[in-house]
C-alpha cells in the first residue's frame, strides 16, 4: 500500500474542510501528518514515541486524558471481533494554546487491523473550537441572567437540587434582597436600578466561593447554596462581609439621599430539608423575619420560625425605636436622656438596646480612674462571662494596646479573635470573645473611658453603621463624663479648702445670701460659736444673738457690732489684733454666697 499516493488523491478536499490528516504506524509508534495536521501538533509529530505523546502530553487538558488512555491501550492489544477489518474512535478533547488558552478538537481514529492486531491508524483531526464557543454562548444565554450573568431561576434551582441529592458536607442555602430597592428605581430610575443590581451581582461573586451556586431569582433577588456550612461562624462572617459591601447611599434632588442595605435569610440543609424548593421556603421565611426585625442583618431559620412562633419578639415600639437608633442616632440618645431624666438610669437601657439592636452578647462602659480601668456599666446576655471575668488580666491589657485612630474615630477592634494568635488568641476565644469594638471617650488625646460591643458567639466584621452609633454614644458619654469629672473636681478642692480653713486659729463662717443660712463654719468658729448653745440653728443671726429675727443692719456680710455673738468674736478678734473680713463669694454648688470674719493684716 502506498500511502503518500493515497494520502495526496485525498489532502486538497481536507484541506479545504480544514481537516489534518495523519497516518499512525503502530509498528514504530510514529505518527506522519500533513501540513494541516503540523500546523496543530508542531512541536510533538517530527519524533519520538506518539503513545508517550498521548499519554503525557501537558496540553491536553487533564479530564481528557483518560480518553486517550483508553486509545492507546485500544491500538496496543488484540480484538478477534475486529479481526482484518477497521474500527473508528471519535475523542472529543481540549488542547491549551500558547497561551494557555483551552481550544476544543474533534479527533476520528480509523484503526485498521491485520487479523486481531491493529496495524495502523488513520487520524482526521479538525477544530471544532468555534462550534463549541457557539454552543456554549447559546447555553449560556439559555441558563444566565441577562443582567448579571448569574445562573437564572430554572438553572439555579436545578442545579441546587443536583448538588443537595449528594450525600456530603452540611449546606446552607441563603435568600437575600436589597433593602430599599423600590426607592432607587422609583427616584433614581430603572438604568441606575439595574447598575445596583449589577453591582450585588459582583459583590456576591467575589465574597462567596468558587464551588458556591449564586443565582438570580428575580428582581432584587438572589440565592446562594454554600456547599460547606459545617462552620456556622463561616457562614456569619460570609454574610456579615456580603453585607458590609451593600450598605450603600445614593445621593438625588435637592439634598435628599436613599439609604440602601442588604438583608439575608438562611436555611441550613440537611437539618431542614434536602431539597430547593423546601430550603428556599425555609430562608425566606428567614428572610421576612430579618426584614421585621429592622432589616441589614441576617436570620438563620429556626424551629420557632417553622412553629409560627417569634423568638426574642420585639414589639412594634422597638422596632420603631430601632430604626429611630439607626437614622438618627443622636437625637435617640438625647431623647432618652431628657426623657429618663436619670443619665445613669439612660446609660444602662441603652446598653441593653445596644445589645439587642446589633444583636451582640456583651456591651460595657470602663472609666479610667487614676490609670485604673473601671467597670462602670456593663451588660451580658444570660450564659456569658460577666465582664469582670471575660476581662480579667491580659485581655484588658490586649484591648488597651490595639487603640488605634480610625477613620470613624477611635477604636480598639478585632474582627476574628481566633486570627490574634499565641496565647491572647487562645485566651480571647476561650473566653468566647470571638470580636470586639471598643470606642474611646476622649478628652483631648487623652482616653478617660471606652465603650464597647463584644460578640461572643462568632467572628463579625463590624459595620460603618456600627462604629458611627457607638462613636456617637462615645461622645455623648464624653461629655457626661467630664461634666461628672469637673464637679468631683470642684468637690475635692471643697474638702481641701475645708481642711485648710479648719487647720486655721482665725474664725471664718460662710453666710447665704439668700436667705441667711449659715453654709459653713470652720473650726475655730464652731468652738466659739458652741458656747452659744445655738450653734445647731441654721441663721446666722439665731446663731450669734440667739433671736429669731436678723440684725436690722448686718445684711448676713457685714457683721455689725449689735449682735452679742459678733461682739464676742470682734473682741477675741481685737485681742488678737485681727481685722473683719467680707467677701462676696460665688459658688458653682450653692450659688451666692458671702465669706465672712477676721484675718491679721498681713493675710
């Protein structure tokens, strides 16, 4: 047989189809192809063995090896029921380029055998790249959203089922929307509405794995299977990330803005259920309860959900005051403090907002106290270490030393303590302290006290909404800290002076100017006084003359010679050749007063 005679009646109809021919010597394992087939496999036709090349060839992609595996043992052992006669083998595979790229060829293997030993093998080769380019756009187009080339409702739910039949890891199965969508499209139009919808679409993509099915289920309305919800924390921090992404605001018209944010239900899987249609109902029962809770959080669905009944229920109020908290946070704590009228009755109830609203299991107010941290206030749900005890020795140390200025103010925060590493690592989540965010109450560059929100139950990325409102509450306790700090001041210089004017031999009284009363006697007038009987009285005049009305001339200042008590102390103070004294006196606790009594000269 001649087979370059054979080969050249048949090259320029092959060529034409763009087809390479070859010719596969089994003999010499050494394959002869024309200028077609070179084009295709320039570096691996010219030498060396063609089974080698087909079985170790790093081109071809690696799912499609064992095609040719089945191939080359094929052509390598005898088959009496081909015997003298041909049998054709179709391999459909994937080649990489140059550059890395997968390009598709479509490969018929024509054996030819004498008796039950294949002889040769004659190869057709052709790309069928742009065919399967084609056919993989059409399905494309065919199980995508056009908007954001997630898969569609029909695909995602198909797909979804085919991955929850398989026995495997635990799965979660997250519904979500955007909270305030309607608002962009109704201001901001259905194009801009559509740019957000893009833009969740991205975020989805990048915060979710590879191996997670994202779709969109309409609207504003996506799902996502996680394959691997064995780590509820994972599952939290995912949605704690995807959220943080899309809290948004959109600014429009005169001054106005819409505030846009995420929320999520989940459903865990196979606790309850196997399949898309069970799970989504589940996640979006899930989904409803994040929405009347105050929305931009995630719900993980429960047995309470499942029963009808509302764990931890808020009333219609709380959620109203929630979501007053959220928009205007600073008006809600002044309008808790004028209405309580008791700032520490305030501080403690806003503690226990604080808790629920952000939903964390440790809130605490330290003041620093001569450059000792105090508890001052603190709040803990039932079943986790009280400050004092979450706190004790390094971690105090730990959240002192990770203070940093921020962009939002600042703040000592941690959003895995399991990442910390060493033994403050192992500590912190020992303790169940698995994130922390502390605010400092400043007074200039110094931190005269902190307030915190701590998550004892798994790591979180704490939001810009979160470290606003506790900057905010920060700084209002800023300035009732200090207001408290400035009247300790004014009453500890009261003491020292009073100790100072005690320790004095002259007589020094303090009158009101009001209404006479008598504020303050040091000691040497209190001795004098006592000889009185009277000096119990609250009058300065029933004190020095033991009536019980005042001295028509003194005025409470100017102590004047008819009172028998003033004589008194005006001739002990002659004898000691002191002088009167008065002097008007304006007193941040007790208004005006008037200092009175007798001094030598030289004071």
């Amino acid at each position: 047989m001649d087979w370059n005679a054979d080969l050249a009646m048949y090259q320029e109809a092959l060529h034409a189809e763009q087809i390479g021919v070859a010719r596969w010597d089994l003999k010499t394992d050494r394959v002869y192809g024309d200028a077609t087939m070179k084009a295709l496999f320039p570096d691996h036709l010219t030498s060396g063995s063609y089974s080698d090349f087909l079985l170790r060839c790093p081109e071809i992609h690696p799912d499609d090896v064992t095609l040719f595996k089945a191939l080359v043992f094929f052509v390598q052992t005898p088959h009496h029921e081909y015997a003298d006669k041909s049998h054709e083998i179709i391999i459909d595979f994937r080649l990489s380029d140059e550059e890395r790229r997968q390009q598709w060829f479509h490969a018929h293997f024509i054996v030819h055998f004498e008796k039950e030993w294949p002889k040769d093998v004659v190869i057709l080769l052709r790309s069928t790249d742009s065919e399967h380019r084609h056919d993989e756009a059409l399905r494309q187009k065919a199980e995508r959203d056009a908007l954001t080339g997630l898969y569609n409702k029909e695909q995602v739910r198909e797909r979804i089922d085919a991955v929850l039949s398989a026995s495997g890891t635990a799965k979660a199965l997250l519904v979500l929307d955007m909270d305030g969508f309607k608002q962009v499209n109704d201001n901001l139009g259905h194009l801009f509405g559509d740019a957000v919808i893009s833009d969740m679409a991205l975020s989805l993509a990048e915060v979710f794995a590879p191996e997670d099915i994202i779709g969109r289920v309409g609207g504003d309305e996506f799902v996502v299977l996680m394959q691997d919800a064995e780590n509820l924390s994972a599952v939290t921090a995912r949605c704690e990330k995807l959220r943080n992404m899309l809290r948004r605001s959109f600014h429009y018209g005169d001054g106005q803005t819409l505030n846009v944010s995420g929320s999520v239900g989940i459903a865990l899987s196979p606790e309850y259920g196997a399949s898309f249609e069970t799970l989504f109902s589940c996640a979006d029962k899930a989904l409803y309860e994040a929405k009347r809770l105050g929305r931009d959080m995630q719900v993980f669905y429960t047995d309470e959900l499942r029963e009808g009944k509302k764990k931890h229920v808020e009333e219609n109020s709380i959620v109203e005051g929630r979501q007053a908290l959220l928009d205007h946070p600073v008006e809600f704590i002044f309008r808790m403090l004028y209405e309580t009228k008791n700032p520490s009755v305030t501080i403690q109830t806003l503690l226990a907002l604080f808790a629920k609203y952000f939903m964390v299991q440790r809130v605490v107010i330290y003041q620093n106290q001569g450059g000792t941290w105090i508890c001052w206030f603190e709040w803990h749900a039932e079943g986790v270490l009280s400050p004092a005890e979450a706190h004790e020795g390094v971690v105090t140390d730990f959240i002192n030393q990770n203070y940093r200025k921020e962009i939002y103010g600042y703040f000592s925060e941690c959003t895995d303590t399991s990442k910390v590493g060493g033994e403050m690592g192992k500590t912190l989540v020992e303790r169940n302290i698995f994130a922390l965010l502390h605010a400092g109450v400043m007074d200039g560059d110094k931190r005269i006290a902190c307030v915190g929100f701590e998550d004892c139950r798994a790591p979180r990325i704490w939001t810009k909404q979160e470290h606003e409102i506790l900057r905010t509450f920060a700084d209002i306790l800023g300035t009732f800290l200090m207001d408290q700090m400035r009247y300790g001041m004014v009453r500890r210089g009261y003491r020292r002076l009073q100790g100072i004017l005690d320790a004095m031999a002259e007589h020094v009284w303090v009158v009101a100017a009001d209404n006479g009363n008598i504020a303050y006697m040091n000691k040497s007038t209190r001795t004098l006084i006592a000889a009185t009987g009277s000096n119990e009285e609250k009058n300065c005049y029933k004190v020095r003359t033991d009536s019980n009305r005042s001295c028509a001339r003194c005025e409470y200042a100017d102590l004047h010679a008819s009172c028998p008590a003033a004589l008194r102390l005006q001739a002990e103070a002659e004898r000691h050749n002191l002088e009167p004294v008065s002097v008007p006196w304006t007193d941040e606790l007790n208004g005006q007063l008037y200092l009175g009594g007798y001094a030598s000269p030289q004071s």
